[in-house]
C-alpha cells in the first residue's frame, strides 16, 4: 500500500476518536473541480470510492487518503492564445497593449479555457498511530507532505505535527555503516545509494545495482562525499530507501510476509489486510529508527 513513509512526532497523544474524526474529515470531503477552479482538495475513503468512510482504523492506527483534483492547463496553450489576443488589438486598433491589460488578457483566456480542460486526481494516503504518537504518509516529496499535514491540520483546527530533527546528521551515520561496515544487524545495506559531497552540494553520484563494499564506492567515502540515499532492508520485513532526512522511498514489504495475505476478490479487505501489515511493521521500525538516530533529537543514538 505505502510506497513511501515521511514521518511526524505528535506532540502530544491524538485526542480524537475515529468516530469523531470522521465528522471532522466530513466537514471536508472531496469534490471534484468546479468550472473555473484550477484546483481542489479534501478527504476520500481510503479503502476505496466504493466505500463511504473517511477512516479506517486497524490496530490503533486510523487510515485516512487525501485527494486533491486539477485543472491541467498548458501555460504554453495559454500563452499562445494571450499572444493571439494581443496581436488582434494591436493590428486592428494599431496601439500597443500594455502590462496591466496583457495581465487582464490572461486571465480572461484562462477563465475561457478552465472549463473545458481536463482533470487529474492524486491520493495521498496517511495514518496516525495513536498508540506510538507518530503520523506517517505516504508522499515521495516534502511539498507534497506538507500540504496533506497542512489540510489535516486545518480540518483538526490544530495538530502538533513535526518532522524529525534527529540528535546527529543522518548522514555521517549512514556514511559509517558503509565505510566501517559499522550497520547493525537488522539493517542490510542493498544495492543502490546516493553519495554527496559535503562541501559542494551540486557533486552527486548515484548508484544502483552496485556492490556498496566495493573500492570504488569506499573511496569515494574516504575523499569525503556522505551517503545521503541508501538502499537497506530491516531484518528480512521491509526493504526501502533511507534518506538522510529521515524519510523512506520505494518502500516494500517482504516476501514472507506477503506470503500472509490473503488473496481475496474484496479490494478493500485486501487494502485493510495490506494496511495492518504495513502500519505493525512501520511502527516498529520508526521505534527501531528513533533508537539509531534520535528522530527529535530526544535519544541518544544507539547501535
């Protein structure tokens, strides 16, 4: 289900039941664009259009999927038709047409064009752990995150959420467990990884399906670049990509467990049985990874 995890700290134990979030998020539902609206956004069922729920609870844990819907407008279909307008009025009323009224003539082209593109929808899924106290979703990048955490937040009216500010930089860590073979046992490095050079962030080498121990890599490690991605799998349950801001990539449960599901024709009791999954294996590595690297700077990292 989660292909990616970006973590939050509550600050404090989420104070809501799954009763009355779902009122809350109702507040909020999804709708598709209308006419002349670049964009919208609300809350979806998680397990599916063809359910009603706005929250799934399983184990403690409370599912919810963000949806957000837009307008895809070329900025270049809108520039060209701009362009046009601006050469009827200077040829047939042989006057230049200046910033303010080139302003005005975009944005009448725009609400001409709105209602008829088309649109796209994106779901972000998320849950918050209420026995662990941690939010996690499922975003390949921080912006992407940050709005989903922001409209919780704004349909909660408040949500104490914070990203990791772990004790150590991450990646001096990461960059060990390579150099020294220093990674603990649970924590296999893989095949890909993403090294930086400290003092010049533009000098990036990426590597995939390359053996980590080799010279090459190593050397690289001695000259003073960092491992800023890399590629690992914990204890034989899931295999992802660490970055040093904590978040993980291409996320993945292992075959054993897989083996567990059941193979069933219910969508959504395969969405719910894939969720329970994921949310027991991620809260116990999020409790493993706060024990590493301090994920708010509140442990002291161990081995």
């Amino acid at each position: 289900m989660f292909k990616n995890a970006r973590i939050y700290r509550l600050g404090a134990p989420f104070g809501h039941t799954a009763a009355a979030l779902e009122e809350l998020l109702g507040t909020r539902r999804f709708r598709p664009c209308g006419p002349v609206e670049t964009a919208v956004m609300g809350w979806s069922a998680p397990l599916g259009e063809e359910t009603a729920a706005l929250v799934h609870g399983v184990g403690g844990c409370l599912l919810l999927c963000a949806r957000k819907q837009e307008r895809l407008l070329p900025s270049a279909a809108v520039a060209e038709a701009v362009d046009e307008r601006i050469a009827e009025i200077e040829t047939g009323e042989a006057r230049d047409v200046g910033r303010s009224e080139r302003r005005a003539l975009r944005e009448q082209v725009v609400g001409e064009m709105l209602p008829r593109a088309f649109t796209r929808s994106r779901r972000t899924w998320l849950y918050i752990d209420t026995e662990a106290d941690w939010l996690v979703v499922d975003a390949g990048s921080e912006k992407q995150a940050e709005e989903v955490v922001s409209m919780l937040r704004q349909t909660l009216e408040t949500l104490p959420a914070k990203p990791p500010a772990p004790r150590q930089p991450p990646a001096g860590i990461l960059t060990a467990w390579l150099l020294d073979g220093g990674a603990p046992a649970d924590f296999v490095p893989a095949d890909a990884c993403e090294l930086r050079d400290s003092e010049d962030s533009g000098s990036v080498i990426r590597c995939k399906g390359q053996d980590l121990g080799s010279e090459e890599i190593l050397n690289h490690l001695r000259a003073g670049m960092q491992v800023v991605k890399l590629a690992l799998e914990w204890d034989e349950r899931l295999a992802f990509v660490l970055a040093d801001d904590l978040s993980l990539k291409r996320l993945r449960v292992g075959d054993a467990l897989l083996d567990e599901l059941d193979d069933g024709d219910d969508p959504a009791a395969r969405l719910d049985a894939e969720f329970a999954l994921m949310a027991l294996q991620l809260r116990e590595l999020i409790a493993r990874l706060d024990t590493l690297f301090g994920l708010m700077g509140d442990t002291a990292p161990a081995a």
